[in-house]
C-alpha cells in the first residue's frame, strides 16, 4: 500500500495501481480471517479510495464507523469519499450526524474537528 502511495505521488499510477491492487487483496483475505479488525478495514477503504473506487471505500468507511462511532478519522475518511462522489449533502448530513453524537457522548474535542471540517470546507452549496 505504502509504496503504491509513493508511486501515485510521483505520477506513476499504473505502477501505484498494481500495489493497490495487491493491497485490497491482501486487505480483504485479512478481513475475511478477522472481520472485526476496524485497522483492516479502514486500511481497506484507504486502499480502494488510492485506487479511485469510493463507491466501496465509502461502505468501509461507514463500517469503521458502525464498529467504533468515537473515531473522528473515520468520520472524516467517511465524509471525504461521500464528497469525491460528488455527494455533498449526504456528506455534511454524515458529518452533523458526527457532531450531534460526539456532544450527546460527552466527546467535545471530536465534535469541535467535524465541525470544524464542515466550515472550513468548500461546498457547492451551503450545507443544511
């Protein structure tokens, strides 16, 4: 994975792809022997989001989330492939679904990131 990222950083996709590739295999046998590991599955979606497939990174993500819900990354990983898809209101509705549950769970440092993700982000339209 790691070094597909680097590959795609210096403009070599093919070559980033085919470890991505390689990747969401190994990514996937492990999941299958331990579907509960949360690191397995967000390093899955990572994996299919590098590769340009954010239709399944995004149910990886909500995943993550329905495993761990106090993880602000996974949230954030979550909203920011909702956003790829071009599906900003489902991503600010994910994202204020966030805050709501990290004020209602006494968690205010991870409320204050998604809010704060949320302003600071460029939408299309303001979000509801």
């Amino acid at each position: 994975y790691n070094v597909g990222v680097a590959l795609k950083k210096i403009g070599k996709n093919k070559e980033a792809a085919a470890y991505f590739d390689k990747a969401i295999e190994g990514f996937g046998t492990d999941l299958r022997k331990d579907p509960d590991n949360i690191k397995t599955i967000i390093a899955l979606g990572n994996a299919l989001a590098e590769k340009g497939d954010f239709v399944q990174a995004t149910a990886y993500f909500q995943q993550a989330i329905d495993k761990n819900s106090y993880d602000v990354n996974n949230r954030l990983l979550l909203a920011q492939a909702l956003m790829v898809q071009g599906l900003h209101e489902q991503a600010a509705e994910k994202l204020q679904q966030g805050i709501r549950f990290m004020e209602d769970n006494g968690q205010k440092d991870g409320a204050a990131q998604l809010r704060d993700f949320l302003k600071s982000t460029p939408w299309p339209s303001p979000p509801k």
